[in-house]
C-alpha cells in the first residue's frame, strides 16, 4: 500500500500541543467501512509496537471515544452513515483534542480547508504502506518499532 500525505495541511493547529506518549503503546482507533483496509491498517499499527481497535461507523466511534482512553484517530473519509469530516467536526464541537489522520481515496481540494480547520494532523492518500504510517506517527512524536 502506498501512502501520501497532504502538503497542505500536515500539523495545522498542532501548535503548542504536546507530543503524544511515546513510553507506552499508543491506543488507536481506526475507523472504517472498508473491513480489508482495517484489517491491513490494524495489523501494520501492531507491527508497529501500538494497540489498535478499528470501527466500521462514524457513530461506534464516537461512542469509543467517549468510553475509551484513545490517544489517536485515523479516519476514512467516505463512510455511510457520515463523512470522516461531519465525524471530526462532531467530535471537536464535543470538545475532543486527539490527533486524527484522515485516510481517503477521494479527497476534493475545495475540501482541504476544513480539514485544516479541524486540526487534521495528516491526509493519507489509500493505498497505505507500512513506513509512511511509520513515519506520520514520528511525526505525533510516538515510538516505532523498526519497519
């Protein structure tokens, strides 16, 4: 899988913010319709060295969020019941301030404001590989294990 990142948003807003944990396994949610790419995902964040759960509904992640201790988000941004936009934009009017990455295979230009405007960490192009994820999980200062 092949990952790109969006130029034009990585780390807006993240001023000022505190790197997450890097002594311990990061808590991840992913959430996704599409089962083989949460699979994939899941399996490549484990291999990492992080704990990863995985959500096919924007609403089961809202839900998990508000119950679980969750220090990251990676987001698909086309799934049924709501865009992974009305899911951040949900979540941050209810106060939350995890790091989300947004992962899509159809992310229009005009909608990249926003996204920056939610304080998106990244936008991973599908298909994802492993070092890319490594390495936008360096970025959110979190420990990897050798890809």
């Amino acid at each position: 899988m092949t990952i790109m990142k969006n130029e034009g948003n990585g780390g807006a807003g993240d001023e000022g913010k505190e790197p997450l944990p890097a002594a311990r396994p990061a808590q991840i949610l992913v959430v996704d319709d599409d089962s083989e790419v949460v699979n994939s995902i899941v399996r490549a964040l484990e291999h990492l060295g992080h704990v990863a759960a995985s959500c096919g509904h924007a609403q089961d992640a809202m839900d998990v969020v508000a119950r679980q201790k969750i220090d990251l988000l990676l987001v698909d941004y086309r799934m049924p019941d709501m865009t992974g936009l009305d899911l951040v934009t949900l979540l941050r009017a209810e106060g939350c301030q995890l790091p989300i990455i947004m992962m899509t295979g159809h992310f229009a230009t005009e909608e990249r404001v926003p996204a920056e405007q939610l304080a998106i960490h990244s936008i991973l192009h599908k298909p994802i590989s492993l070092p890319m994820l490594a390495r936008v999980l360096e970025e959110l200062g979190l420990a990897v294990r050798e890809v």
